[in-house]
C-alpha cells in the first residue's frame, strides 16, 4: 500500500507538470478512483480527479 499526498498543493496551484514518482515493481491501483499505474506516473495523473492517492498493488 502506498499513500500520496501533496504536501503544498495550493503553493503550486495544482500544476505538477512532468513531475512524476517511480512506483515498485508490478501494477498499482488508486483505490479512490481505480486508474492503474506501471513503474513511473505523472503526479498531475495521479491527482487528476481526487487530491489524495490510495495505491494498493493489483494482483
């Protein structure tokens, strides 16, 4: 399990641009919106449709 949070996201006004983090190995699940990621996801991606990431991976 993985949890994202901005830490100062009205500072940047929500822009991350090519910002991105580097996941483990496999295939992950935001469990609040069910986008899937590999390896390497765009923040901007990631917080596209809730603030917060809850990342489990799938099986």
């Amino acid at each position: 399990i993985l949890t994202l949070v901005p830490r100062l996201p009205f500072r940047n006004g929500g822009k991350w641009g090519d910002t991105r983090v580097e996941l483990p190995d496999g295939r992950w699940r935001n469990q609040f919106t069910g986008q899937t990621f590999k390896r390497e996801a765009p923040l901007q991606d990631i917080w596209a449709r809730f603030p917060v990431a809850l990342m489990a991976r799938d099986q």
